[in-house]
C-alpha cells in the first residue's frame, strides 16, 4: 500500500464509519499523505501537457531505468527536427486505403447484443476521386489522424534495427557497446492531442510544417534478464519550418505569415506552437522474450470482452495489400507486417501483423463520421466517392489515448465499435463528451481500448 507501511491507526476507515477521527489520526493521515506526495512526485517524470498515468500500462512492477544499463542515454539525446510539406497526395492515398478497408464488402455488420449495425441504407461505395489528390480550393483541412503518413524516418535502410526496420534513436543501447538485448519492439499505445484552432492552421494546400521527436520518459518492467523497456517517444506538429524558440527561418513571406498566425495562438512570444501532440508508448522486448512473449499472446485464450455495447460497430479485413500500403505511406520497414515467415518463425506470431497506428487511424475515422466531424457536414463512414460523405471526415476529437492489448492480423476479422456517451445525442460534439473506442479482434476479444475527447468545432 502507499505510505510505506502498515499504521495501527486507521484514520481513512475513522472517517468512513464514524466521520470524524481523533486528532493523532488526522495527524497521522495528514504525514502520510505527504510522504506519499513526495514519493509520487520523484517516481513522475512530466511529458509535456499530460502523463501516461490515464492509459496506464497493467502488470509487472516499474522498476528504475538504471536496471538496464545505458537506457536513459535516451532521454538525453537531443531533439529530432523533420520539415515537412503538407502536400494533398499521402493524406489522399491514405483515405483510399481506409475507405477500401471499409467497404461494404467487409464492412456489414449484424445487430447483436453487443455492437449495433451500420445503416442498410448505406450509399454504394466508390473509391475516392482523384481530386482529392490535388490542391483544392479552399483548401481541407488535414484529417484526423492523417499525421501519420508525413515525416517519414530519416534514417538509411542500412542503419535501421536488422529485420525490426526500428528507429536506432529509440532503441535501447547495449550495455557493453555490442548488439542490444532488446531487439524486439511492439506498439504498446499512445496518445494524441490536437490544440484548438488546427483546423485553421493544417490546411493541404502545400504548406510548410515540422515535426519535433524527442524520446521524454524510459521505464523498465519486469524481473532481472526478463525485462522489458518502455519508451515513450513523443512527437509535436506544427506549421513552418523553424525550429522551437528560433523564430522564422526565412521561406517567403506565406510562409512566415503562416508562422506568425502560429506562434500568435497558445504560446508565448518566441516559443514553437504545437497543432498536434503526439505520445507513441514503444515496448522494447529481448530477443528470446520477444518471440515467447508474442507466441504467448498468439495462443488462443479466453477474450477479455468490453463490458458495454457498442453505439455503432463496423467490421473489416485487413490483407497483406492493405498492410504493405499502410508501411509504404508510413515509411514502415518493420519486418513483421511485410513478411509473413519472418512474422511467424523470428516473433512467433501466427501471421502479419496489423500496425498499431493503423489501428489508430481507423478509430479516428470512425470517430469523425459518428460525431459528425466532418468538412462537408458528415456522411456515411464508406463514403461516396463524389467529394462528400466520410471521405471528407476531418475529426473533432480533442484528445485520444489508447492501449494495444492483443495483436490484430492480416486476412482475420475485426470490428471497430465506439459508444456515444449517455448525453451526447447522435452528431454531438460536446466537449465535455468522452467517447469509448475500441477494436475487437475476430474472437469478439478487446485488442485496443481507447477514450476519446471530444471538442467544440472551430
């Protein structure tokens, strides 16, 4: 229990039986609380403008980073800086790709106790045309989740992790300058927060944005020679190319307008304002406790069911074709969603498996057409294909977090399914509206559980 140790008092159960205590009790409780405060505060490393406590990571016990030798040389390494442009074509490809996801084909759905079904009065779907491609006038904004497939690693292929395909700046380093232990990574969770006003500032008509990578928090889980390090990795979006308290850096005068409209919102004079923010949870596996960790969780087991019905629900297949799509559009080299003997024989999975971001991605723009977050006021999440509909979802989530509980695999079912809020009505988006989002895999079993926010359209 917190406090460290076991008191003969018990000044909590006082005032709940009797509501009141005697003095050496409220005295004794008023010690503890602050010996616990002291302890929370030196175990708590801050991540920006929210901790990881909300989608917590369940099971073993958090041990210090100076467990593994070398780890926390990833805090200390600097900031990554990686201009961009935000160029229609990567967010049209992935809209393609998740409209394909979601067609009718594979995205009926049953009514049944637990998850409601599309609408039967669905319009047929047709892929996206190909003015979504090109820059439209005026410009759409950026949809939800989009992010994912601009700033691509700038790393060369020969330097990336063997086989893994993973950034060497987020793994942790060998303790004696040789191969790393840990040499199996998976997508734990994350989360991703958009300041207000994005939608006026991340607009796909070329302009210039950044990205800043910074590796903020290490934490070691596990017993000795079994561990497991977690890195969160965040990452923040902007528009222009200058760097954090550098001001403009030159581009043209659009350019710097665009800068100045940026910085002019939520920060102070001279500081680098965020559109989005985003927490990426990786865990990072020895070579042996990798490959038993995912036979593990590949093996059939009991599913772990969302203990309330879904709103709405709409199901999907994945196939190798979606996922090869998916880690083109996101500079992806990680062996286990391209290369199913590698998938089976190296990490003991059954087959490829499905990108956690993608899983991201897919709830988000689910989210987009059930909360009517949408740039031509909202439509069917399979689209039209003639420039309305969810094809057009910008999103009007404030903040998502998620965890990734069980892998998800190519040419296997599953069912993606949020829950409007007992207040919010159909097309609400209040901001005090907290959304349930879930995937479940094709045992009916949770494999991402999320909470979403949602915010007041701007």
């Amino acid at each position: 229990m917190e406090g460290g140790g076991v008191s003969h008092h018990r000044p909590g159960l006082a005032l709940l039986l009797f509501g009141t205590a005697c003095r050496a009790c409220r005295r004794l409780e008023t010690v503890q609380r602050a010996q616990r405060r002291v302890a929370r505060q030196k175990g708590r490393r801050w991540l920006g403008t929210t901790t990881t406590t909300m989608m917590g990571r369940n099971g073993g016990s958090s041990r210090s980073s100076d467990s593994v030798a070398g780890v926390d040389e990833l805090t200390r390494r600097p900031a990554k800086f990686i201009p961009d442009y935000l160029v229609p074509m990567p967010s049209h490809l992935l809209t393609t790709t998740l409209s394909d996801l979601l067609a009718p084909s594979t995205a009926e759905t049953a009514p049944s106790s637990s998850k409601a079904s599309s609408s039967s009065s669905s319009p047929p779907w047709r892929p996206p045309t190909t003015t979504a491609a090109v820059q439209q006038h005026p410009p759409r904004p950026l949809p939800q989740g989009h992010h994912l497939v601009y700033f691509p690693i700038q790393t060369a292929p020969s330097l990336l992790a063997r086989g893994d395909g993973a950034d060497p700046d987020h793994v942790p380093p060998p303790p004696d300058g040789g191969a790393t232990p840990f040499a199996r990574r998976m997508w734990a969770g994350g989360e991703v927060l958009f300041a207000p006003g994005w939608r006026r500032r991340l607009l796909l008509d070329g302009r210039a944005w950044a990205c800043e990578e910074r590796v903020e928090s290490v934490d070691v889980k596990g017993p000795p020679g079994a561990e497991k390090v977690f890195v969160d990795v965040w990452r923040r979006y902007g528009v222009g190319h200058h760097r954090s308290g550098g001001g403009g850096g030159g581009g043209g005068a659009q350019q710097q307008q665009q800068e100045e409209e940026a910085e002019g919102e939520g920060a102070a004079a001279g500081e680098r304002a965020w559109d989005i923010q985003e927490r990426r949870t990786l865990v990072f596996m020895r070579n042996d406790e990798g490959k038993t960790a995912a036979a593990t969780a590949a093996t059939p087991r009991r599913p772990i069911k969302f203990p309330h019905p879904a709103t709405y629900a709409v199901s999907l297949t994945p196939t190798p074709t979606h996922l090869f799509h998916f880690s083109a559009l996101t500079f992806n080299a990680h062996a286990i969603h391209l290369d199913p003997g590698y998938a089976r024989h190296t990490d003991g999975h059954r087959g490829l498996l499905v990108h956690g971001p993608l899983s991201l991605a897919l709830m988000l723009r689910v989210l987009a057409e059930q909360t009517g977050g949408s740039g031509g006021g909202g439509g069917d999440i399979r689209g039209s294909g003639d420039g309305a509909g969810a094809d057009d979802a910008i999103g009007n989530v404030r903040r998502i977090a998620y965890r990734n509980y069980a892998p998800l695999y190519a040419d296997e079912p599953m069912t993606v399914c949020v829950r409007r809020p007992a207040a919010a009505g159909p097309g609400s988006s209040s901001s005090s509206s907290s959304w349930d989002v879930w995937v479940e895999g094709p045992d009916g079993g949770l494999a991402v559980k999320g909470t979403a926010e949602m915010e007041t359209m701007d």
